[in-house]
C-alpha cells in the first residue's frame, strides 16, 4: 500500500499492475535474455545476475561476473501510466543495441528538454535516487559557421576570460591562429584528430566545408562550453535543476560530418547516458520488451518460461484494463493548456454530446471522441511512443498552448511491426469512427538500402525511378513501388486495414526502410494536450478523471 | 506469333541462340542433368501468363516486364497461347501508347494514388523501359506495327536521349544523371540503343549512326565506373550492340577482376555488389554494412556470365561458371515453380520484395541457351 501511495503522488493516479523482479531473477536463475525487434534488427542479449532478497524486500542485484557493481531495488515495482509512456519512450528513442562481450549503454536520445527529464525521473522512480546521468550534446561544427554565431562566441569568450578561465590563448594569439595554414594547425593536433581529419579530407561531400577547420581547431573549446550552457539552461527551464552529481558535455564534430548540410544549420542531437547502468542494460531491456509485448499482445500476465507465476502481472487485459478515465468534456473545456492562443483569446474546441459520444469541431475540423478517454496500458504506450517516433517536433507538443508554433499535424513514424499495431489499435481507443485510421501512409527508404531496392527491380526486369534533381522525390518505376508496398504490408500486418491508402514511396538520406502514417487534421491538440500533461502537468488529468479502480473498457 | 523475332530477341537480349522446344529440353538435360528445372519454369511461366490474362479479362492491370517474361518464357517452351489470349493482351499493351513511347502499366493504376494523381507532373509517363518489353512483346506476338507508329516510338527515344549519350525519360524522373542509379540508366540506355538498332532496320530511310554511337560513347566511357554486375553487363551490351570491334577496349583482365569480386565465396554464382561498394550517396563515404545481408541472385549470374561469354567471344580464354551457375539454379528453385532468391534486409523476416519472378525464371530457362558456348 505504501508503494501504491507513493506512485500516486509522484505521477499520474492507478497503477495498472506491478512486476515482480525477484521472481523474474529466481525463475530465470539469474540468466536474463531479451529480445527486441528494433529498426530492421533482433536486438539479443543474455546476462547472468547475482541476486539477493533482503529482509526489507529490498533487492539487490549485480552481474555474476562484477560484484562491484551493485544495485538495490524495491522487490515491485508498480506499473502505473508513467513507467508505460516512459516504455514507450525508451524503445522509441532509448539505445537497444547488445553488444556480445562488451558494455552496452542505456541512453536515451531525445533533444526536448522535458521529455528528457521525464525519462531521468522514470529512471530514478524504477531504480532509485542514486543514479546519475550524463547529458551528451553533439554538433556539428557548421552551426556555428554564421555571423551571429561567430558573435555569440566571441562574447562567450570575452564572458569565460573574465570568468577567469586560464587557458584561453589571447586575442592577439587567437588572430594569428585564425591566419595560420590548415597543415599546421593539423599537425599539432592529437594522432586521433589527425586521422579523423584525413578520413576527412578524402570524403568528396564534405571537401567545401575543409575552409572551416582552423576556425573549428580555434573555437572548439569555446563551442563545446556554449553548447554545455545552452543544454543547462534548458534544463533548469523545465524546472528540473541537474543534480550534483549529473554531468553535461558536449561534442563539437568536424564541419559537415554530423549531417548539417551548410553554413548555420544544426545536426544537434541530445543524448541521456544513465552512469554506470551498462551491466543492468539487458535486465533494463528484459522489462521493457516485456512491458511492449504483453501490451500488443494483449496479455496480462507474463512468467519466465516453465514457470506458472507471473514476474510481471498487469491488473487486466492491457487493451481493456483502464487506470483511470479522463472526463473528455470538462477536460477540453475547462482544464488549462487544452487549446491554443490566438492574438485575442484562447481557442478551444467547440464540443457537442451526439448520444454516446463527443463531436469535436476545430474550425473546419471534426471528430468524434468518446466521453470519456480510457488510460489503458495501450494508450499509454502509444503515447509514449508518438512523444518518441511520432512525426510532429516535440517543442510544439510542450508550447502549442501558449505559443505560436505553427501548424501542428499528427503523423506517425515506423518500422517495428509492433509500433504501428500498437498505433493503430489505440488510435480507435481514442478517436471513434473512420478518423482513427491514417489518412494516408508512405514507405521511405534510405539511402543504404538503395542496392537491395534496386535488385528488386533487376529481378523484375524493372528500373528504380525517382523524382527531384537529387532524386528526393516519389519513386517511380511502379513495379518496383507495388512490391514494396506488398512486402511492407507483409512486414507490419496492421497495414493491411489501409492498404488502399498507400501514397507513394521515397528514397531518402538515411534509415532503414519505414513507414509514415499520417492523420487527418483537427485532432492535434487534442492529443498532444494530454500527452503534455502526462509528462509535466498531471495533476492536470487528475482534476478531470474518473477513478474507477479497474474498469474495463 | 513470329518464331525469327523470338530468335533475334534471344540472340540479341539474353545473348542465347534459340532452338525448338525438343532442342531446349534436351539441352537442359544436357546441361542440369535433369528436366525438371525446365519443366517447373515452364510451368511457371504459363501459370503467370494464365494469371495475368485473367486479370486483364476482369479489368485489372497488369506490368509490361512480368507480361513480356512469361510470354517468352511460354513461346520458348512452345506453349500454345490461345487467339484470345493474345488478343487481349495485344490490345492491353497497344492501349499503353502515349506519345509515341509506351507506359508500363494501365493509366487506371494510379486511380489508387490520389495525391500521385494529383501531382503537377504525373509519374504516369512513358519510359524507355517499359516502351522496349511493349514494342518487343508486339512483335513476338506478330502484331503487324504500322511504320508511322515505327517513327512516333523512334522520334520519342531519340528525343529522350540526353546530351551524354544516355537514354531515359527525365519528364517525371528529373533526378541529374549523376544521382540516377547506375542499373537504372545503364539499363534504359541499352533498351533505347536496342530500339533504335531495331526499329533503324525497320526504317532505312532514317539515319540514326550518330544516335548509336553517342550512346556507345556514353557505355564506353561508363565502363570502369559501375559497381554492379548489372550495370556493367547493360553498358557491354550497348557496346557489343553498336560497335562490337571495340569490346575488347574495356579492359578483359579488370572485367574478370570485377566479376571475381562479386563471385559468392560459396560457389554458387554472382552478387550483383559488394557489400562494401554500399555508400553514403551525399557523404560519397562507405555506409556501416555489420548488419546488411546479401545474396548471389540468378540475374547477377546470368549478367556475369553473359559478360564472360562476350569477352570469350572476342578472344580471351576463360571457363565459364558452369558448377555455380548450376548450385544457384537448384538452390533458387522455390516451391511455386518460380525461380528467384530472396532479398533480405538486415533482421526483417519478411524477404525485400518478390522471390520468384518471371525474368528470372526466364533465365534459368535460358542458362543452358547462353552457356553453350563450347568451353
């Protein structure tokens, strides 16, 4: 009980079940395997725990081979709308990858600052307040190759000198070390850099950007603490002030090897590393699948093969089980952020009760919604999957409601069958009708997977056409783009529902082949405003819910 | 049905001479030590062909290579086609004309399209390709081609080719050449030069040296650049094509090189590419391939040979793959008659695209054909 109280207060109300890890540990002898299918491959890994049960019910787990590295746990752990979105969120944009024989990370990827911290209070409610987190940046170098930027620096460096930061050369030596030669400059660099700028140098897309490397060698430090003060400011703007012992660092690369394309463009991304977690990274995994695949499959209770007791019990079927119901009316009308600024007033939907459901109408928009939104374990994972893979920037999703940000659009991205079944079926739990399915959908497929693309065609005896000047546009060649679409569908069987909703196919810069489901308009905010209060607000979804404990759809 | 258009097809397309049904079972005898490779393609070829007739008689559309392969495929295999059949695949294929060149499937496809459909530049347009498998599949099923339909089909692939030599429609594709892919340009180059070498006899009034020769010029001067085994076959064939003296200015030794390179570790037959010819297309730098599959594919064996037999043709020894090309066969041979391997991309459980396909059914219908060259 004491734990149910101490979920409730820190996250959305209802757990919707509880794992227990001394029986997963116990049942499985401490061997932990996971598999995960995750961007086009099986993610596998097999790990051995030590494990021992205190008296408090306090766990403590290590790897056989390391009993240095210790943690300690409660036995369960709750499973409440939080850890499912965080789920979601993590094999969305958390690191999978296994690597035999060595450490692999657990880090999550995200950019969007409250996302981020949301993801580190998860941690820390799952595997205690001891953990620590390195907050990674990387740039690349063009981003700060403008004027502005150029300036922004220059003040930086003029902050840091006064801040006392010693080992600044000074004005004067900085003015003859941006007049000095590329190959000298190179040369008094460490043998690493030396060689990543030769692999550099032989890259043909990346010889115009060359002009930029003494000014990169000259203001690297100085970009790499911008970056790390952006990063803490917005952090501590979430609200969420880093802990002593959290760490931020940045990571400048090499003009155009990150991705930027010119001058002033960013190729940022933003990485969460959890300190020391490497040899818990398949356990972590162990449950996050767990979590994923009993939700698309609709199971309750999960055991360790030959075993009879659940190690990861949900209170009902995770499609129908509902923590709770938001009251979809009063919410939308009267909770704060459920609309968006305009230069007068604040718009909200205009809602109409039609029997037994809602229509909703924004501007020439409609759709129809049930009174009251089920948090279902399904629900709950989409949500946190859309916050990681879903097709709108996430800064709108947190500012939609008190700023202008532009259009807003539901899309939805993916490649992991599971993702777009878990998609789809939880759409029709939110929106009611024709309006849950994709308006439309399209394959993209990236540039390394050209080659298998093209033997498609060869073993047809077609070609592979592509429109734009830099072949970005639709694919053509029909008999190649009907197989693709065949072997699609194959692969994610929930698309076989739109099939006849196909649009076209791309070839793209980079990834796996994929998928993009888009959604008719009217229905953003409506989304995104609790997939807001989820993560920051949620007491805001608690001022309107019902809480039958364990209704059932 | 025109058994000479069948016999200058294969001799000039697949590089075999064509022999009677009896004569192609025997050599598949000969050459598999069985009959079933020849049995089962044949199958599959008149199967397809039974398909895509119904599916045309119930108002659907159907591609123009899958309906050139198996027609082939079943005229080579001496497989009776009725009247109707032919009938009404000749009005199918008549019905693709536009512009002079032909599309490779019915406008009514892209009804299923609508935001395609509604694109300022339609993707429904003619291409070289799909002009080359409709204007070849009228001719072997005897359809009489009035010479005024002759000159629209050259003047549209001579207006489309480009000042390179090269052969493609960029109405719709308008991606620059040096970003087209290497099999796709390499391919419609050899159809248009295939074209205008035969319409050309068809119309001797017109001159069209020049044509030919800039699109020999082109393949010449791609030669040494292409990475897969395709594209390099398609360039040879244009210069086999248009000027055959000069083969052997390609460079026998880096050819066999390149074929050596792409030969399957296991003995049986040829990869199209190298995992790590894969690049980063903007980055031109080499893509991580840990993770990548690859598959030597019956196309890419029987390019390769094909290329093999060409330089032996023009002198230089060498034994051609008989032992591989034979492992692939029987390893490529699938439960529905059809012959093909999968394409898989990394962990996807689902193969990348068909398995069995009527080309390369054809091919294996044909291997015995093209290998027979006595060594």
């Amino acid at each position: 009980l004491n734990l149910i109280e101490k979920t409730r207060r820190n996250s959305v109300e209802s757990p919707f079940g509880r794992m227990d890890l001394y029986r997963l540990l116990q049942d499985s002898k401490g061997i932990i395997s996971f598999n995960l299918y995750d961007s086009g491959t099986m993610r596998q890994s097999t790990s051995r725990y030590g494990f021992k049960l205190n008296s408090d019910n306090k766990l403590e787990i290590w790897p056989a081979s390391n009993n240095g590295s210790k943690l300690t746990i409660e036995q369960y752990i709750e499973l409440d709308p939080s850890k499912v979105v965080f789920a979601g969120l993590y094999i969305g944009d958390g690191a999978k990858a296994s690597h035999t024989g060595s450490a692999s990370v657990v880090s999550f990827s995200q950019r969007e600052s409250h996302i981020a911290n949301f993801v580190r209070n998860e941690f820390l409610n799952l595997f205690g307040k001891s953990l620590t987190f390195t907050h990674r940046v990387n740039e690349d170098a063009l981003f700060f190759m403008t004027e502005d930027m150029r300036h922004n620096l220059a003040r930086l460096r003029e902050d840091l000198i006064k801040e006392g930061l010693t080992d600044l050369i000074s004005n004067e030596e900085l003015d003859n070390y941006l007049k000095r030669d590329l190959e000298s400059v190179i040369k008094e660099q460490p043998s690493a850099t030396k060689a990543a700028v030769t692999k550099y140098s032989k890259k043909k897309g990346l010889q115009k950007f060359q002009k930029y490397l003494v000014e990169f060698f000259a203001y690297r430090q100085i970009m790499k603490i911008y970056l790390e003060r952006l990063k803490m400011k917005e952090l501590a703007e979430t609200g969420t002030p880093l802990s002593p012992n959290d760490r931020i660092t940045a990571n400048i690369r090499l003009p155009g090897v990150k991705g930027a394309r010119e001058a002033g463009k960013s190729s940022r991304s933003d990485e969460l590393d959890v300190d020391g977690f490497s040899p818990f990274h398949t356990l972590f995994l162990r449950i996050i699948s767990d979590i994923q695949t009993s939700i698309e499959q609709n199971i309750d209770k999960v055991c360790v093969t030959n075993s009879d007791a659940p190690w990861l019990e949900w209170n009902g079927k995770p499609h129908e089980y509902c923590a709770f119901s938001l009251l979809t009316k009063e919410y939308f009308q009267q909770a704060k952020g459920c609309g968006r600024p305009s230069r007068s007033k604040f718009l909200r939907y205009s809602i109409k009760e039609k029997e037994t459901v809602l229509e909703f109408e924004w501007g020439k928009f409609k759709f129809l919604a049930p009174k009251r939104i089920k948090f279902t374990p399904l629900v709950c994972l989409f949500f946190g999957l859309y916050l990681a893979e879903g097709q709108t920037p996430k800064k709108k999703v947190f500012q939609f409601s008190t700023e202008a940000v532009g259009s807003l659009n539901v899309g939805f991205t993916a490649s992991e069958p599971d993702s777009v079944s878990i998609c789809m079926m939880a759409m029709r739990q939110l929106i009611i009708g024709e309006k849950s399915l994709p308006e439309y959908w399209r394959i993209k497929i990236g540039a390394k997977y050209v080659p298998e693309t093209v033997t498609i065609g060869n073993k047809i005896g077609s070609v592979a056409l592509r429109r734009g000047e830099k072949g970005q546009g639709a694919a053509s060649g029909f008999e190649i783009v009907d197989s693709l679409r065949e072997w699609t569908i194959q692969s994610m069987p929930a698309l076989y529902e739109i099939k006849s909703r196909f649009d076209h196919a791309e070839y793209t810069g980079a990834g796996i082949p994929r998928i993009d489901l888009f959604y008719p308009k009217g229905y953003e905010i409506y989304l995104f405003a609790i997939m807001r209060d989820i993560l920051t607000c949620p007491e805001n979804l608690n001022n309107y819910s019902e809480k039958p404990q364990g209704a059932i759809l | 049905m025109s058994t000479q258009t069948i016999r200058s097809l294969l001799q000039e397309r697949f590089d075999a001479d064509y022999i009677s049904p009896e004569g192609l079972l025997k050599a598949h005898i000969d050459y598999f030590g069985s009959a079933s490779f020849y049995s089962t393609a044949k199958g599959y070829s008149k199967k397809r062909l039974d398909y895509y007739v119904t599916q045309l008689e119930n108002g659907n559309h159907v591609f123009c290579p899958s309906l050139f392969h198996c027609m082939t495929g079943c005229l080579i295999t001496g497989q009776q086609i009725d009247k109707n059949a032919i009938n009404r695949i000749t009005d199918y294929v008549l019905s693709l004309e536009q512009e002079g060149g032909f599309l490779t499937i019915s406008r009514k496809y892209l009804d299923q399209f609508p935001k395609l459909k509604a694109a300022k530049v339609s993707p429904m347009v003619p291409e070289v390709y799909s002009s080359y498998y409709s204007f070849f599949l009228l001719k072997i099923l005897g359809t009489d081609i009035k010479e005024s339909e002759l000159e629209k089909l050259l003047s549209w692939i001579i207006a489309h080719q480009k000042s390179s030599g090269a052969i493609y429609n960029n109405t719709y594709s308008n991606t620059n050449e040096s970003r087209r892919f290497e099999a796709e340009i390499s391919c419609q180059t050899y159809f248009g030069t295939s074209l205008i070498s035969t319409i050309s006899q068809e119309l001797p009034q017109f001159d069209f040296a020049e044509s030919l020769i800039n699109a020999k010029n082109w393949a010449m001067e791609k030669w040494l650049s292409l990475r897969t085994i395709t594209s390099r076959y398609f360039v040879l064939k244009t210069i086999k094509l248009v000027s055959p003296e000069e083969i052997s200015n390609v460079g026998f030794s880096e050819g066999l090189g390149f074929l050596s390179d792409r030969a399957d570790g296991q003995g049986e037959g040829f990869f199209d590419y190298r995992l790590s010819d894969k690049i980063d297309e903007d980055m031109t730098s080499a893509c991580a391939i840990g993770l990548d599959k690859i598959s030597p594919h019956i196309f890419s064996t029987y390019y390769g040979a094909t290329i093999m037999r060409i330089f032996w043709q023009n002198g230089y020894s060498l034994t051609l793959p008989h032992e591989q090309i034979k492992k692939l066969t029987k390893k490529a041979a699938n439960e529905d008659g059809g012959f093909g391997m999968k394409v898989l991309v990394k962990d996807f459980p689902k193969p990348y695209g068909p398995i069995s396909t009527e080309l390369e059914t054809l091919l294996v219908l044909l291997f015995p054909l093209m290998t027979k060259i006595n060594v």
